[in-house]
C-alpha cells in the first residue's frame, strides 16, 4: 500500500531506527539525509523553520521551544562571557528581563538604548559590544523602527542587528531583506495565530550563524516538539490572509477610538497621527497589523470598568490569536520595571493594550462603544 498523505503526519517520536552501521554512517557523513533523535532535528519542527526562512529570507533557522528560547539563542550564536549587549528601551518585558537577570550571571552585560537615540548609537557602544536587540514594532508603544538606517547604524560600529519581528511578522516586514542579520520570533503569537502553541524560530542571514543556532538548539535542548510544531506549520499556512484582516479591523478600530471622547490617545502605526506612519507604510507595505495600544484616564477603576464590560476582548496576557483579547502592560509584561522606568516609557496605569482580531468589525465596535460607554 503506498500512502502518500497532502499534509506532513506528526513524527510523533523522540527518536529514529536505523537498520545497520552503513546508515549510522550515512546521518553523519551526509547532514541534513536522515534523522536520528527529535531534540536534533524532526520533520516537523524542520519544516516549520524552513516555511519560516522562506517568508523571512535567510540562509536557515531554528524551531524553539518558545520566543524566549529563540531570543536567547540569537544572543549566545553572538556573545560569549565578557560580551556586551545593546538593547531598544522599548522592548518585550521578557527579553530585558532574561538580560538582566540571567545573561548577566553568564558574564552579558546589557545596556538600553532609549527610542529617539536608535541611529546615534557612538555614545552606548563599547569596544566589547557585539549586537543591538530591537523590535520592528515595538510592545506596548508600537514605536516603529526604521530598519534599514537601524542596520547600517549597527554595521557602522561592527554590530549585529537582531530583530524581534513578532508584533509585524514576515508579512509586514522582512529585516534580513533590510539589512538585519538576525531575525526571530514568538511563534506563539501572530505565526501560529491560534493562541494554542508556544514556539519561537530565529533565522540567520549567515550560514555560520545559521549552524551556531543549531549547535546552541541542540545543546541547550532549546528545540520545539514535533506536535508544536505542526500546529505552528498549520497555522502559517493562513498567515498572509489573517495578517490582512488582522490589519484591515485594527485600522478601523483605531479610528474609532482616536473619536472616543474617554479615550486620550491611541498607539497605532496605521494613523495618520502616528509619529512613524510614513514609515510603517514604506516599511509594512501598507499594512500597520493588529495590534495597538489606547490611554484611558490614569485611573485603575476607569481601567476596571473597561475590562469588566467588554466582552469580545477579554483579559489575556497575549497576543496576536484570531479572537480578540486586551492586555494591561503595566501589570503583565512591564511590570519588572521600575515606576521610574515605566513612566519614561509611557506605561502608565490608563494604558491598555488590544490585539485585534479577525471576528466581523460591527461587533467588535459594537463591543468597545458599549464597555467604554
Ligand atoms: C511573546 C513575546 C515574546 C516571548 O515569546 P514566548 O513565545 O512567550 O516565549 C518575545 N517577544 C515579543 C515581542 C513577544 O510578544
């Protein structure tokens, strides 16, 4: 019987047979021709990082077991004890908490680098830095940053770029195409889209860099189980539709809360009023994604309020499904910062953040007019 299934099966194994030493022989003599264990490499985490690669452009990538183990394999394939490190100020809660709490016992030191200071980066950089960590939209800001001069920035002082292209996805945006030299991802988020996974992929633009992220993968055991990633494969198939939708109800949505008389100000890179719209139609191709962020009185029970009567946006400290969901970056993914820092960044107790779905625009509307009416 020959069985020739549309979809890749799930290789739901921790490990491959072999029949003889001649095939040992053969996994190792020629890479990439067989499999030999899943924490070194599986079908199905092989074929998410390559559809991954595809859409970003680069010369590999690497499945993880979240984002967080694809940040901290971009910065180990780059640093080692005594290494340096720069980062955007404006960055996921959990990246600056991984530097500053456990890079830094490994001997990384990191330091931050405010959103207005991206492209004069002579007065942060020092003889040991080694790379700049930035997002291509920032969380919960959505401050955009500009590529391009980001990476010829970076390359003048003999830094890498690492882009955390979450919030923008491959859709959006492609850094390498850009001049980045590293780019990754919260799988978890706008790649899968389901909000039922938890992975993270990181490409290289480099070959060398490439196999120093397989190396760390393997070592570490940072690498994404065989179910997990079909999932993710599944979901990426539909990215460039959702990522249409995503954006089309998310303009709508702001418009309609840039209106709302209770509400003070709204983060959305596809408003005219945004300080980087131009930008982020140059570089998104028109499209400004799903999510945003809104400034409500800095009043935690008008924050309540809100949160208690909507309905198509319930409280969940994520990101980037098909159904809708709000988030509270002060009490959630910034809330390791210290209130001095929160205020610089404008993460204040009014701040909400919504990650727009897909469900048809009349309700969502339907929903923000009535919660915060
Ligand atoms: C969620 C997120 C991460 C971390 O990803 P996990 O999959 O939760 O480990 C990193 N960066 C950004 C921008 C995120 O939104």
């Amino acid at each position: 019987m020959k069985i020739t299934p549309k979809i890749t099966p799930i290789y739901q194994t921790s490990v491959f047979k072999f029949d003889d030493l001649n095939e040992l022989e053969q996994y190792f003599g020629e890479p990439g021709s067989r499999y030999l264990y899943s924490r070194n490499g599986n079908p199905n985490s092989d074929e998410l990082a390559e559809a991954v690669n595809k859409l970003e452009g680069g010369a590999g990538a690497v499945a993880t077991g979240s984002g967080m183990a694809a940040i901290f394999a971009a910065i180990l394939a780059c640093c080692q004890a005594g290494d340096h490190v720069l980062c955007a100020a404006d960055i996921y809660g959990g990246s600056s908490a991984l530097l500053n709490a456990e890079l830094s016992r490994m001997g990384i030191t990191a330091s931050y680098v405010p959103f207005e200071q991206l492209y004069e980066l002579a007065e942060f950089v020092q003889p040991t830095t080694r790379l700049l960590l930035a997002e291509t939209i920032s969380n919960p800001l959505l401050r955009v940053a500009d590529l391009r001069r980001l990476a010829a920035e970076c390359h003048r002082h003999g830094l890498k770029l690492v882009v955390d292209n979450t919030f923008a996805s491959p859709v959006i945006t492609q850094p390498l195409a850009l001049g980045a030299d590293i780019v990754l991802h919260s799988v978890t988020k706008y790649i899968s889209g389901h909000s039922d996974v938890t992975a993270g992929v990181v490409v290289a633009a480099d070959e060398e860099v490439v196999a120093r992220l397989r190396q760390i993968g393997i070592f570490y055991g940072l690498t994404l189980s065989p179910m997990e990633s079909w999932l993710a494969v599944r979901g990426l198939k539909t990215l460039r539709l959702r990522m249409r939708e995503h954006s089309r109800n998310a303009l709508i949505v702001a418009q309609f809360l840039e209106q709302h008389p209770k509400v003070r100000q709204v983060n959305y890179p596809g408003l005219d009023a945004h300080p980087q719209h131009a930008l982020a139609a140059e570089q998104g191709a028109g499209q400004f994604g799903g999510m945003m962020s809104f400034l409500l009185d800095d009043d935690a029970e008008v924050v309540n309020a809100f949160m208690q009567r909507s309905r198509r946006f319930p409280f969940a400290p994520s990101l980037a499904g098909v159904d809708s969901s709000l988030s509270y970056p002060l009490g959630t993914s910034h809330r390791s910062l210290t209130t001095e820092q929160q205020q610089q960044l404008g993460i204040t107790v009014g701040l909400v953040r919504l990650s727009v779905g897909i469900e048809p625009i009349e309700e969502l509307l339907a929903d923000l007019a009535q919660a915060l009416g």
